[in-house]
C-alpha cells in the first residue's frame, strides 16, 4: 500500500530522514517556504504534489532518501541530472559510458562497468529502465562528468 500522506515536517519520521548519516541535502515538505517551487516541472500540465521531496547533496543522501521511501511505503520519482548533449560531437551518451555509480532500489550504491556487474551495466546503456537512480558515470569519449539527482520526490 502507499502512502498519500505524512506527518509534520517535525514528525519523526521526517526526523529519521534528516539524522540518517548525515544527510546534507534539503528537506522540503509542502508546508515550506521552498517546497512550491521545488516540485514545479517544466510541463506547467502536470501538478504533482509530492509528499516530501529531498534534495540529494551526494550519493549518500540520494540511498538514505530511498531507504527512508522504501520503510514509508512512498512512491519514488527522481528529478535532475542529466549527460548532456553529446550526440552530434561524440554519438549517444549510452555508448560512451565507461562507469556508471547507482543508488538501486534497496538503496545500495553501486559501480557497473563491463568488469563489475556487467549485467546492471548493459541495461543502463540501453537495455531497459528503472535500474537505480545513477549519481556519477565516467564517460570514454568525453572524460568524466557527473551528475547527481536534484531531488528525490515521493507521492
């Protein structure tokens, strides 16, 4: 079952969260000040009001924001990042990924490459979806960038 609803920002739950090793990223719940503009997408049709929305600073918030979902029963979506456009210059990104660095669903942090989970590493170049949220990747043609989520939302 989900959950449609949560306690206040001061509500333990919330609290667990914010304490969860260290979490440096933000916590906006739909009571603050930041939470209206942080939950905005580009498409103005769609109006999601998620329940709590975390704001990752590292890899390590982004596996204590899906733990925290996953013991709340919270619906998960991932906001942010991105490997930019490449494609006209060095062919799609998928191809020219090295290394990929995860958070997968149980909120593990993980590495794919062709020697370490080759499996995982194949479908993140293209072989389906919903694998993880990815928090850094190395790059072969381009050198490396990151990227790591803005945000983790839950409904």
């Amino acid at each position: 079952m989900i959950k449609r609803s949560m306690p206040a920002t001061d509500g333990p739950e919330v609290a667990r969260l914010r304490r969860r090793r260290g979490f440096e990223g933000q916590i906006l719940l739909p009571g603050d000040g930041a939470y209206h503009a942080a939950r905005r997408v580009w498409n103005a049709m769609v109006d999601r009001r998620p329940v709590v929305i975390a704001r990752c600073a590292s890899p390590t918030d982004v596996a204590a924001a899906v733990r925290f979902a996953r013991t709340e029963d919270l619906e998960i979506g991932v906001r942010g990042g991105g490997m930019g456009w490449l494609a006209r210059r060095h062919g799609l990104a998928c191809d020219n990924v090295a290394r990929f660095e995860l958070v997968n669903a149980d909120g593990e942090l993980l590495h794919a490459s062709e020697q370490e989970n080759p499996d995982l590493y194949w479908g993140l170049r293209g072989g389906g979806g919903n694998f993880g949220v990815v928090t850094d990747w190395v790059g072969t043609a381009t050198g490396r960038a990151t990227t790591c989520a803005s945000s983790v939302t839950t409904r």
